[in-house]
C-alpha cells in the first residue's frame, strides 16, 4: 500500500506541475498580446490533473486530501490572473501556490514516512 501512495503522490505532483507549466505558458502568451481560450489551452492538463486527484482522494490519508484540495485551488486561481496577464496578481498568486505545493508535499512526506 505504501508504494501505491508514493506513486500516487507522485503521479498528482507530476500532473499538477504540467497544469502549473500550461498556465506560465499561457501568461507569457497574454504578455505578448496573444488572444488564447485558457480553457482549451488548459483542457488536458486540467483532465489529467483531475484523474490523478481522484486517485488521490482514494489513497491518502485526509491531511493530504485537505491540502489537495488547498493546493487545486491556489492553482485554479491562477488561471484568470494568467489570462489577463496581470503581472502583481500573478506574482503573488504564485507564490501562494508554491507555498500550496510545499505543504502538501511536506504532509506526503510525512504519510509517507520520508524523513531528512
């Protein structure tokens, strides 16, 4: 069971990283005046983000769940501050969002029983 729960932790991380890499790309898009439908630009990276999470909700324990979910939201957030390439919401967005990984990544580590 547990090296089902590292590969699904992994798996979200993974997936939540290209979501994170699709939305940077679509800010860059905005900056230069390109006209992009975030929603069929994120649709795969959003779908897969979304199958690996329900893998999640099913595998881990529920501090994990509870910062899943915190995390998908900071993401989420992103999306509009992205498409309207606004640079001061971006940035701090972002930075909610790393703090977001961090912590979810720490409770996996902790579940896990990965210790420095």
């Amino acid at each position: 069971m547990r090296d089902q729960r590292r590969q699904v932790c992994h798996d979200f991380l993974v997936a939540t990283n290209s979501f994170w890499d699709a939305l940077d790309q679509l800010y860059q898009r905005a900056c230069r005046g390109e006209e992009v439908d975030s929603f069929e630009h994120l649709r795969v990276a959003n779908t897969v983000m979304q199958n690996a999470y329900v893998d999640l909700t099913i595998t881990c324990g529920a501090q994990v769940r509870r910062l899943a979910d915190s995390y998908h939201a900071e993401l989420y957030e992103l999306r509009p501050a992205a498409q309207a390439a606004e640079k001061d919401s971006w940035s701090s967005l972002n930075e909610d969002q790393r703090q977001a990984r961090k912590d979810l990544r720490d409770a996996m580590r902790a579940e896990l029983g990965v210790l420095d």
